[in-house]
C-alpha cells in the first residue's frame, strides 16, 4: 500500500517538473522574442573578409599575387525584433590560406563569425573566394638617386649616387610593373659633401611605387657632392689610324659642342676645354658616326646627362688636279742683294684633295716661293717651296730653278 502511494507521489512530481520547465521555456521565448512572432529577411552588404594565415605564405615561396580587399553579402532571418537588434559592425569573415600549397588560383571558404543564435544565416554570397596566388620572385637592382631641394651657397649638386644594390621581390606580376628604384636625398642647404642613408622605392614608369614589393635593403648609402658648373668646350677627338687609300677625312664634328660639367671650384677654374676619346680611322671609306665617352678631368662629372657625345666622321675621295702658278715670291732677299734673273718664273702643282676642295682651288689658293735667305751673290740653284690650304701638294715641276743675284752696290 506504501509502496503505490510511492510511485504515485513520484508520477506528480514529474508532471510538475514537465509544466514548469515548459513554463520557463516559455518565458524565455517570450523574453526573447517578445509578443513579435513576424520574421523577417534582411540584407548585409559589404563584409570584409580577413585572409589569415598569410603569413605561411613566404614560407612556402609564394604570395598573394593580388592585394586587394575581399567582401561578401549575407542574408539572415528572424524575428523582426531580432533582426533590427543586430550589430553588424560584430559580424567577421575570415578566410584560411593555410591550405595553399603552390601558385595558381585557390579556393577558400569564408567563415561567419559573430551572427547571434537568434537568427538564421540564410545565404553567403561569395560563400567561397578564389584568391591568386604566385610564386615570389626576386631581382637585384642598382638605386637611382634623385634630387629634392637646393643646396646653399649658390653651389649645385654634382653627383648624388649610392654603391648599393638592392634584391627586390614580390609576385611576377609586381615585379614586372617595376621601371627602376630610386632614393630621394633632400640637399636643401648643404654647403659640404655629405654621406646620408636614405629608404628605396620601387617605382613604375610613370613614377609611382609599386605595391606589394620589397626592397633588400630597404636604406642604402648615398653619397653627394656639392661645387660649382661651369659649361665648357669640347674638342674634336683625336684620331688614330687612316682612312683607306684614296680617301681623306674632310670634317670631323663633335655633337653636341658644349656640356655643362661640375666640379669643385678651383678645378673648374682652369679647365677650358675637353675631348672626346681617341676614334680609329681603321682604313675607312665611308662616313662613320660613333659614340665616344668624353675625357673628363678627375673630380669633374658631366652635368648634361649623358657621359658620351656623338662623333661623325667624313670621308671623301681624293681627286687630282694640275694648276700653273706663275707668281713665285723671292723671301729673305738679303740687303745687299737683288734678284738679277730667275730661269723658271712659273711652276706646275699637283694638288690632290677632295671633290669639294679640288672644285673651289685655283692658283690664287697656291703659294709658290724662294727662300734667299743663305743666298750669296752670283748664280746659283734654288728650291721652289708650295703650299695651300685646299688639299695636299703632290709634286712640284721644276722643284727648284736657277737664279742670279747681284749686289746693289755694284
């Protein structure tokens, strides 16, 4: 009898539980939602998305071939008290690239972090990124270094240069984009040379830095030297060797005719004028135009932006021709002594030279003379020296003739 009683209190007991749990849950519900049983859809744009475990990346010789920013669209559902409820600014995307293996186009799934329970996550749009990813490549490179500013003392900036090189590296296709890398020194007010260390930047063609990519080391060593300018002559070089036969170099021209050099002060102060190397004729018949680096005196750099300058060379051919002079000059007649008689008052020249000079030459453009000036009076054989400036004399006929000299007094 004791017993049933028992089993009987027992079954009460439970019941009673059972209505009072569900008397709670029920409360709860209501907590939560309230007496709004409406739900509802709402959109979520423009999540970013956090790419982690990137850093494993470098250890495998890869990286992102695309720096850019990730986002994604969400759809949630729930009561509509819930959903206005909701902190967007809580809600993360991550995606995991621990599992890149090799370059190519890889494909991660992004996670949602940060949706309360009291709504539903109803889509993720992209649910999944494909994400880039190259191989790192590498480059050595030397460092340009540019000028900002101006330096006191009315001095200018002679040279601005670093011994450094620099390995840049990053993704194939960063890597491609760079045009050079450079430093910039800021020479405002400097009055004396000077060693600085200054950042590098790898840049494009248009000038602007290239993202993504890394410069080892990223500060170098830059040396500038401040003096005077000074815009200066240059020469025609010298030349070695000759033209074939039959030929003659008939200009030699220097482009362009001055640079402008810097140096310091006293050097520039006594440099007049500089040449080009020493160019080689090497049997030539043809016109020739070489580059040839200009001589410069230690200390002094070209300011013009270029070290070379251009050399052409022309080259003619020879032609002869036969003038007949008949004004031969008597030279260093002594005093006392007079020209009585000259066998041979006029002379045959052979002039070879260019079509240009062989077209304008006549026998006014030929002296013809004696030089009396060892003469003793009496008769006696005397050479016929020539020349021009319009080619080179080939022969003489005669090349000397007879004359007599007599003293005045007598």
């Amino acid at each position: 009898m004791k017993k049933r009683k028992k089993t009987e209190n027992e079954r009460t007991a439970r019941v009673v539980r059972l209505i009072i749990a569900a008397c709670l849950a029920l409360f709860l519900w209501s907590y939560i939602n309230g007496n709004d049983i409406n739900l509802i859809t709402q959109n979520i744009n423009n999540i970013p998305v956090t790419l982690i475990n990137t850093e494993k990346l470098s250890s495998k010789g890869l990286v992102l071939s695309d720096q850019k920013d990730y986002y994604v669209n969400i759809r949630i559902r729930g009561s509509e008290r819930n959903v206005r409820r909701l902190n967007a600014s809580q809600i993360t995307a991550t995606a995991d690239l621990s599992g890149v293996k090799s370059p190519g186009v890889y494909t991660a799934d992004v996670v949602l972090q940060g949706l309360p329970n009291s709504v539903i996550l109803q889509e993720t749009q992209p649910s999944q990124l494909k994400i880039n990813i190259d191989g790192i490549r590498q480059k050595r490179r030397k460092v340009n270094v540019n000028i900002s500013g101006k330096p006191g003392n009315n001095l200018s900036v002679i040279s601005a240069s670093t011994l450094d090189k620099v390995r840049i590296s990053g993704a194939s296709q960063a890597i491609a984009k760079v045009k050079k890398c450079i430093a910039t020194a800021n020479v405002q007010d400097i009055t004396d040379d000077t060693d600085v260390y200054l950042p590098v930047k790898a840049v494009d063609e248009k000038g602007k830095v290239v993202q993504n990519v890394e410069c080892t080391p990223s500060m170098v060593k830059v040396h500038v030297k401040v003096g005077s300018t000074k815009r200066i002559k240059v020469k025609v070089p010298k030349t070695t060797g000759s033209v074939g036969s039959g030929y003659k170099v008939s200009k030699i021209e220097v482009t362009p005719k001055t640079v402008l050099v810097g140096g310091k002060t006293d050097v520039l102060e006594s440099l007049r004028s500089i040449r080009p190397e020493t160019v080689e004729l090497n049997g030539i018949k043809n016109d020739m135009t070489v580059l040839k680096k200009l001589q410069l005196p230690n200390g002094v750099v070209s300011l013009s932006g270029n070290k070379n300058v251009m050399v052409s060379v022309k080259v003619e051919a020879l032609s002869k021709k036969q003038l007949m002079v008949d004004d031969i000059e008597q030279r260093n007649v002594p005093d006392d002594l007079s020209v009585d008689k000259i066998e041979n008052a006029s002379v045959s020249v052979k002039v070879e030279g260019t079509s240009r000079e062989m077209s304008n030459i006549d026998n006014k453009d030929i002296k013809a003379w004696i030089d009396f000036s060892n003469a003793a009076e009496g008769t006696g054989t005397y050479n016929i020296q020539v020349s021009t400036d319009k080619g080179t004399v080939k022969s003489v006929s005669p090349s000397s003739t007879t004359v007599t000299l007599k003293n005045k007094d007598k």
